[in-house]
C-alpha cells in the first residue's frame, strides 16, 4: 500500500509515517519509480506507535517496545519494568493535577463564597445565589 493509503487508514500523516520510517520503526520497499510500498501488516503497527504516543511513550521507547515485540532487545522483565515507569509517571501526574484541583476550588471559594454550594442544582445553591445578586 502507498503511503497516503497508510496516511488515510491510520489516521496519520504522510510526515509522520515518513518520520517512523526515517526513526526505523517501520519499513517500506522502494518501488522504481521511488514510491513507497508498505506491507498492509504495518497498519496495525502505526496504530501501536500511535497508541503508545497517546500512553505517554516516546518514540524511542516505541522503538524499544516493538523490537521487544519482535523478540529482540528487551526481555520481559525490562519491557514490564518500562510499563510500570509510565504507570508511576501517570500517577505523579494524577496527584498533581488533583493538587491543582484542590487549589483551584480553594481560590473559587475565596473569590465567589455566596456561589460555591452543594451541587449547582441544590437549593441552598439557588438560595446563595438569590443573596448574592441581592448583595450586589
């Protein structure tokens, strides 16, 4: 399949397919007249590298993963231990997104203390909000 058919059923650009295969992460056969002809196979491997990006992956550690994939490189302890890195990345980064929450709503109580209630639809929301317009 040529590139822009690979490009169309990936959802990935020309470019970038050009980048993975510059990086090694996928291969094509040079036609004569220099297009290049990729095996329908590497479909499914744009998707993983396309996956793995959305997972927090690198393209080097991509190119980690799918020569582990192949049963070269890695073993299977390093390739779990790659895995768990992301996970406690996420976390960190979990917890640091829940801390900005937390300040977040701290600030919106400060600056709007008659807006912040139970849930937006409670009573006692609608009723600070009838005194808040009435304060103002």
């Amino acid at each position: 399949m040529q590139i822009g058919e690979l490009a169309a059923k990936t959802g990935v650009s020309r470019d970038t397919l050009r980048l993975y295969e510059q990086r090694g992460l996928i291969q094509s056969i040079r036609r004569p007249n220099g297009y290049r002809d990729f095996d329908p196979a590497v479909a499914r491997l744009v998707l993983l590298i396309k996956q793995g990006q959305q997972l927090g992956f690198s393209l080097a550690d991509m190119g980690t993963l799918i020569a582990a994939r192949a049963g070269q490189g890695m073993t299977a302890a390093e390739t779990a231990a790659l895995f768990q890195q992301k996970i406690t990345e996420l976390d960190q980064k979990i917890a640091q997104m829940q801390h900005m929450r937390e300040n977040l709503l701290s600030m919106m109580q400060q600056a709007c203390p008659l807006q912040i209630a139970d849930h937006p639809g409670s009573t006692k929301a609608k009723d600070n909000r009838e005194r808040g317009l009435r304060l103002l």
